[in-house]
C-alpha cells in the first residue's frame, strides 16, 4: 500500500480553511521545520492557501504563499501533493475541492467529520480508485490518536464496543451545571459567550457533531460503510439540574454518550445521554475533555482521553497525518478498501440495561401505584425508587430500573400516557455498563 517518491524532494501541503485548525498547522509547520524533516526524511512546505477572506488578521504569517480564491482550484494545483481541507461543512467548498484533489491524484488530509459522514464511502472508492488516501484523525477526538489505534495498534483485535464521550462542549456543560449548580439555559448561554458553541448550536447539543464522529468510528470499528443516517440521536437539552443532583446522589454522573455495537441485530450505533458510574473513567471525565473507550477481544478495554477540540491539539492530529504520508504509510480510508465495506443492518439498542426515570405526578393517592403497575405490565421490576420534597400539587419521582429493553421501556412510556397521574413528558435516561 506504499506510493514511492524521492525521499530527497518536499512535501507540498495546499491548505484550505484558516480558522484555528489551518492558522494551527501554519504554525508547526513553521516553527517546527527542522523536527519535521528528522522524523520524515523530508522537507514538509506550504505551497498555497485559501480562505474566505485573504485580509483577516490572524496571528500567523501566510505571505510566503500563493493565495487562492477557489478551493477548487487550489486542490488541482502541480505544486500540492496534499490537499488539506479544514473549510467544514458536509457539503459545497469542502465536497468539490476534496473530489478535485482526489480527481488530480492527490492526497487529502481532512479535519471534517460531516464530510466523511456522509459522503465517506463514495470518496473513499474515488481515493483508491485514483490510488490516493484521504486521512482524517483530526476529524474525530481533537489530538487523541484514536483513529490510528483503530486502523493500526488494534487492527489483530475483532472489535466488541466503541464507546466515548465526543463532544467537549457538551461534557463542558454537563459538567459546569454539576459544579456550579446551574440550570442548564443559563450554562448553554454561557457557553455560548465563551465561544464554545458551533455556528448552529444543535450541532453540539443535539449530538450530530459527536454522532458525525461515531459513524466514523463505527465503519473502521467493524468494516462497515459510513452510515451517519442510522445513528440514533438524542441531544442534552432535557437534562436538568435536577436529573444530575439526582444522578450524583445515586452514585451516576450524566455524559452525552456514544455507543457503537455489532450484535446479532445488526449495527447499534447511538448517541444520546446516559448514566455512567460516578467512580468510572468517563464518570471522572470534566470539562471540554474528550474520552473514548475501545474494546478488542484480544487487548481488552483501553481508554484514550484527551482534548478533543483547540488550536494545538486538532492541528496536531492534522501534521500527524501529513507527516504518516510521508512515511510512505498508506491506509484505505476506513481501514480496509472500501469496496470490502459491508452496509450494515441498523439496529436499535437491544442488549437489556437499567433506566434512570424521572417525572412528576399529580399528587393524589394511588398515583405511583399507577405507574408502578405499568411498569410491572411491561415486564419491568424497579430496583430503586426515590420520593424527593413535593412542589405544590406535583410529585417528583425518580426510579431506577432493573435491566430491561428499549421496547420493554417504550411501552411502559405509552402506558403511562393513559394513566391521568403525569404532569409532564418522563425522561428516562439509559445507565450504560462501562
């Protein structure tokens, strides 16, 4: 899988998009040339960039390139071997120039999740159709190199679970809610002052940023074809301050968490928040910190946390592509040719797990024993059940079950519709066996 060159001549990077990630590996690039070279056995050079605006201070000096209106243009370059697009977005600027850079044979280094997520498989087949590779490590994770330990340090290991959390801003505002006692609109508006947010915020509290990242995992994890549509997405929005005192007193932190299986079903890919053990690695996890969970049969569970977002750490997971290419190292995109990428089944959540519920009841007599009646003709036993101060005619109550199935859990959620006793929508929330 190696494509030779002289090891004499330099490596020509054409660099779209110069937000933080691009300005990021200008400045290892250049400040980080003599290293680059020792560990290559080569050169590594900027031949040209792109950007929407070529006046915009940013902090990082771009006058000894060309300059490039069109991205498109800029992929077809003769003097680019690798196209590096950091633009974003699933499609426009960033779809065009990658399958322009892929048409003139060159190499794409990518730090766009939505990209690959969707459009994945078919660039994939025009990558080693055209004998080129795309590499993507910073598309997921930030600087954790799980991409790589997926396609190389676990490539002996048949894959039993991917698991992580994948979003910074979202494990942020879980977090600051638990220490500062917030609600959660007041943390998101803070978030949003900070600059954590995407443009579209329901990018990061909806899960699709992270969902992005798990589909990508999921098709390297178990050779299948990138399949974002079949991930079941549930974002943090219904989470309260409540739910987290709740969860911390009994024993849980709450993390948006993703999960990708096979079993017997089919692919289990969700994203959604769960319930993990306060005394676990994901249930220590604070801050933007980003943590992923992989499961060989032969290795075991290994666990890789870092920062998942950021300047440093996402441009670092972009030069470390750069650099493998000039390695000579040359993987399929997915870890193995695409055209071998099975298109799996899509499978909900099958394997039984406890629930965490948590609702309000008119406040009356026989109103819990309603709902415990139709948790029972569900199939559903409680394992622990908590009672906490009423709030004028309401009843909070929380409830924790014993294992059960999603479909076990949806019907006693209907049941409970035509009880008369709730006040509003339940939130059940999954406690996941990490």
């Amino acid at each position: 899988m190696s494509k030779t060159s002289a090891s004499a001549s330099p490596l020509r990077l054409g660099i779209a998009g110069l937000g933080t990630v691009g300005t990021g590996v200008i400045k290892i690039v250049q400040s980080q040339a003599e290293l680059l070279a020792a560990r290559t056995g080569r050169e590594i050079t900027i031949s040209a960039v792109s950007a929407r605006s070529r006046d915009k201070e940013r902090g990082v000096d771009i006058g000894p390139y060309d300059w490039e209106d069109d991205a498109v243009v800029l992929a077809g370059r003769d003097d680019v071997d690798i196209f590096v697009e950091l633009m974003g977005g699933s499609d426009g600027p960033a779809k065009a120039a990658t399958e322009a850079a892929l048409a003139a044979g060159k190499d794409v280094v990518t730090a766009n999740k939505a990209l690959l997520a969707i459009h994945g498989q078919e660039l994939a087949l025009q990558a080693e159709g055209a004998g080129s590779v795309i590499r993507f490590e910073a598309a997921v994770a930030g600087g954790i190199p799980v991409i790589k330990s997926l396609t190389e340090g676990l490539a002996g290991n048949e894959i039993a679970r991917v698991m992580g959390v994948m979003n910074g801003t979202c494990n942020y505002i879980l977090t600051r809610m638990e220490d500062a006692g917030l609600p959660y609109d007041e943390v998101f508006a803070e978030a949003d002052a900070l600059g954590f947010l995407e443009a579209d915020p329901n990018l990061d509290v909806g899960g699709i940023d992270a969902g992005h990242k798990l589909a990508l995992l999921a098709s390297i994890a178990f050779g299948t074809q990138v399949d974002f549509g079949a991930v079941e997405l549930e974002g943090i929005g219904s989470i309260t301050i409540e739910d987290i005192r709740a969860a911390d007193d009994m024993g849980y932190k709450i993390k948006l968490l993703g999960v990708a299986q096979m079993t017997g079903r089919g692919l289990e890919q969700r994203m959604s928040p769960c319930l993990v053990p306060a005394s676990s690695p994901l249930g220590q996890l604070q801050g933007g910190t980003n943590m992923v969970v992989l499961e060989g049969d032969a290795v075991g569970q290994i666990v890789l946390r870092g920062a998942g977002a950021g300047e440093g750490p996402t441009a670092s997971a972009v030069m470390a592509d750069i650099l493998d290419i000039a390695r000579g190292v040359r993987l399929p995109t997915f870890g193995q040719p695409a055209s071998t990428l099975r298109k799996a089944r899509a499978a909900r959540a099958t394997l039984a797990a406890p629930y965490y519920l948590r609702m309000h009841l008119v406040d009356k007599p026989g109103a819990l024993a309603k709902i415990a009646s139709a948790l029972g003709e569900a199939g559903i036993s409680i394992d622990r059940m908590r009672q906490y101060g009423h709030q004028d005619t309401t009843a909070p109550v929380l409830i924790v079950t014993h294992k059960t199935t999603s479909s076990a859990l949806d019907e006693a959620m209907m049941a409970f519709e035509g009880t008369g006793v709730l006040v509003d929508t339940p939130v059940a929330i999954r406690i996941e066996d990490v």
